[in-house]
C-alpha cells in the first residue's frame, strides 16, 4: 500500500504516477475521500467515547437522584458510540480497499507507458555468428536426453516437463552457483514454504493484478508461490527489524508455479513459459534511504552471474505499466536467444519502496527509535529459463552443447553430446 501521508501531501505525483502505468488516476481521488471519512468517523468515535468516560465518572459521584438521569443518557450515549464504532470499522475497511486498489508510485526516472515502452540501458557481449544452422534449445535437448516435454505432457498436461540425466544437473549447477554467490555477498540461504497464507500472497501484491496467474488450494484456502519473494516477504510480517548494521539480505531457492493465464498460443514450445519451475531469488529488506542503491546492487549481482553462464544480454529499464503494482521501478536482464533472433528475460529486480511492507507491517527503528515503514526488494539470481540461453548460446556445429566453466564443477563434464 502507498503511503497516506504522502498521498496526502503529493496526490498530484501519485495521479501522474498512474497515468504513466496506464491506470486510474481517479482512484487517488477516492482514497482521499476514504481517507478524509475515515478520520472524520475515528474522531467521532474518540470524541463519543471520551464524552461516555466522562460521564462514567459523574455517575459515581452523582446523588441518587442524579444518578437515574445520567445513567439514561449513558444508555443513549452507549448506543451511540456503537453506531460510531460500526461507522469507524465500515469507513476503516472502505479506505483500505481503496488504499489497496492503487499500485507503488513509481520512481522517477521510470519510463511511463507498456509492455514495448522499456529503455535498453546497456547491452553485454555480442550474439554470436553462427557458421551452421543454430537449433532451438527443445531440439537441443532432445537430441542430448535432457529435456522431455511428450512425457511432461502425459503425467501433467501442457506446459510441463522432465529434466533428465545431465538437464537435471545443469539447473542444479545454476542453482548452486546462485546459492554460492548469493552467500558469498551477505545472503542468508532460505528454502521457504511454497504454500502461503491468502494474507501472505495479498501483501506482497500478487492477489491484485496477478491474481489469474496464482493456483489457489481453495480446501485449505493456501495458494502456491509464483515466487519465493513472497514467503520471504511473509518472513518478518508483523515484525520490527534491526536494520542498523545494515540491509537483511535473503534468497530463496524454491520451485515456482505459475498459471500462465492469458498466455493462449504463446511460448508453447519448449521450457521458456511454463507451469512449474525453479528459482534463487534474492530478497532484501532496508531502509527507504538506501533502497535505491541497493538495487543496483541487486542488479550488479545478477550481471555477475550472467557473466558466469557466458551469454550475450541487454539491460532494460521496465515501463510503469509492465512493473506490476507492488514494483516502483524495475529492471530486466535479457539474454540473446538466437533461435528467436530476439532477447528475452532471464532476470528480473525490483525496488518495492514501502509497498508490500506498509501492508505486511515491516518496520525498523530509526536513529530515535521510533518505528518507521521498511523498504523491501527482490531480484532472480537464476531459474530454470536460464537453460535455454545456455544450450542456445554454447551450441557446436555436431550438436553438442559447451558448457560454461563455471558450472562444469556441478555437471561432471564440459561438453554435453547428442545421444
């Protein structure tokens, strides 16, 4: 949830923030007036509870006589603050529906408009001239044994997969390394729950605009996690952080799940846009003061691990209306994907100011010690997409696939070879 107070103090920047994402500027109106109701019924609340206090400490000094009039006014005034505690709950829960309707405000600097509105802001390494006809990375893994979606199908349906034999050891080797690295840099490894609490996947944003996109358990009223960020971000709900020795860094390596609704007809082939699939994402909880910085280190991060899988990848800086609403800026990694002649996304990081912890009550204390709302971020270290790149990329003219140096230690050789 945005801040009140800021609202109340820049609704025209959280208006032009809307615009920029392509949403309702009119919704900053309405939590405004759901604000200004709301304290205007807790004031008539307080008051009426005061003025029934007060009168509570009449009565035992009244006479008799007092007494039977002032306790006929304390009946009416009772049901009065009833009405006004009812009044206080229904402009409560009104205002932080509207308060919930409305996404992060975005950082300045963020590029407005959609999904094709993105700014490359840098682009690493050079795709590769092919002196033979490159094969995609389904073709590839197949004639390797490393990928099976016919026996994916036959167990789960569309979208699923087996990763065998050496298939299975490249997404444990990227996944390892991420691990290393991330611990290497300050990350306290996390294997989280992938079932979270509806209040859990509420807060951290992903039950507004993504909501399609989440299984629910509907017996246990559980959803599964589209991403570790969300139990991670569930971690420390409800509880106030020491932050002063610095940021709290975690990552999570988790399978994912993900609905793909309204992804009719698109990626089909292969392993780029699938139901379930494995993660390290990092996850950082700081002070607002030091957010933005921290997310270029997140993003520097994730550079050194691309590094490491030797692809070619551009940097973008994400439009508002392709951030999702808990995002106030984000930034892309896409890796050269020469079968589609294109880039597409392999990492992803977010600075969610105080978004999701204003609505999962993360705080910190300040240098005065008062609390104060904490900043969260997140960013993918790697996932199983990242294969794709890699068979893609390092593929020889006799089919058989190089793999990076840096992941040789976890697969057990350094050239994967056609069946």
């Amino acid at each position: 949830m945005i801040d009140l107070r800021f609202l109340r103090e820049n609704p025209e920047a959280v208006r032009a923030s809307q615009r920029a994402r392509g949403e309702d500027p009119s919704l900053v109106d309405t939590l405004l007036e759901a604000d200004a109701a709301r304290r205007a019924a807790v004031a008539t609340a307080d008051n009426l509870r005061a003025e029934q206090k007060a009168l509570g400490k009449k009565v035992g000094k009244a006479s008799p006589d007092e007494r039977a009039e002032l306790l006929k006014h304390g009946q009416e005034l009772s049901a009065k603050v009833k009405e006004a505690e009812a009044a206080e709950n229904t402009a409560d829960a009104e205002m932080v529906a509207a308060q919930r309707a409305l996404s992060n405000v975005i950082q300045e600097g963020a590029p407005a408009g959609g999904e094709d509105d993105y700014i490359v802001l840098d682009h690493v390494g050079t795709p590769r001239e092919f002196d033979f006809e490159p094969k995609d990375h389904l073709d590839l893994g197949e004639s390797l044994g490393i990928i099976d979606m016919e026996r994916g199908a036959k167990v789960s349906g569309s979208r699923f997969y087996f990763l065998t034999g050496y298939g299975a050891l490249l997404q444990l080797g990227l996944l390892q390394l991420a691990a290393q690295k991330a611990t290497a840099n300050g990350f306290t490894m996390m294997i989280p729950p992938v079932l979270v609490r509806p209040e859990v996947m509420q807060g951290t944003g992903f039950l507004g605009q993504h909501a399609a996109e989440v299984y629910h358990l509907e017996e246990d009223d559980l959803y599964l996690v589209g991403t570790s960020e969300v139990p991670l971000a569930g971690y420390h709900s409800g509880e106030i952080l020491d932050l002063s020795a610095g940021p709290k860094r975690y990552a999570g390596w988790s399978s994912c799940f993900r609905r793909e609704a309204g992804s009719y007809g698109k990626d089909t082939r292969g392993i780029i846009r699938v139901h379930q699939f494995d993660k390290v994402e990092m996850f950082v909880y700081t002070t607002p003061d030091q957010a933005e910085a921290e997310h270029k280190r997140l993003l520097a991060w994730e550079q050194e691990m691309l590094a490491a899988i030797e692809v070619p990848y551009r940097v973008i800086d994400v439009a508002a209306g392709d951030l999702g609403s808990s995002a106030a800026r984000k930034f892309d990694c896409e890796a050269w994907v020469p079968s589609q002649q294109t880039y597409r996304e392999l990492t992803s990081t977010s600075n969610c100011t105080t978004f999701q912890a204003r609505r999962l009550n993360v705080r910190y204390r300040d240098e005065n010690g008062k609390p104060q709302t904490a900043a969260t971020l997140n960013g993918t270290l790697a996932t199983t997409r990242w294969i794709v790149a890699l068979l893609e990329n390092h593929q020889q003219a006799d089919g058989s696939v190089r793999v990076p140096a840096a992941l040789v230690p976890f697969v057990g050789t350094d050239v994967l070879v056609p069946r």
